[in-house]
C-alpha cells in the first residue's frame, strides 16, 4: 500500500486553520485510512520551517509522499 505523507502549514489556532486542518484529516480518513501520515507546522511558532518551503499564504498544504511533491493553498 502506498504510504501519503502530508504536511499542514498553518498561522496560529484560528478558526481557518482549524477548520483547514479538520477538512485535511476527514478527506484522509475517507480516501487513505490507516495510510497516511499528517504533520501540521505553526507557521507563527517555527517561521524557519515555512520559510524553508517557501510558504507564502496559510493554511498550505504540502503533500511530501508519494512523488511528486505537490502543494495546495486555502482550507
């Protein structure tokens, strides 16, 4: 089975970032139960690591497995 790794960037605990984040794991649960792996990055506590992936807008997500690696902005 093909293991999805993703990584969620969010600014603080806003109601957009909550809701980003809740939509993210019930979409995973639905079409990868059991299959993925979910990393959610503050983007306010640890500016280094979205600077790293050239984060530019929140709530971003990066989808880092299988390859290639692709990014999605917005909830």
């Amino acid at each position: 089975m093909t293991r999805f790794a993703f990584r969620l960037y969010v600014a603080g605990r806003t109601a957009r970032s909550l809701a980003a984040e809740a939509n993210l794991r019930i979409l995973c649960e639905s079409f990868l139960p059991g299959g993925y792996e979910l990393e959610v990055i503050d983007a306010v506590e640890q500016p280094a690591r979205a600077e790293e992936q050239r984060i530019l807008a929140t709530p971003t997500v990066l989808r880092l497995a299988p390859s290639p690696q692709r990014r999605v902005i917005g909830d």
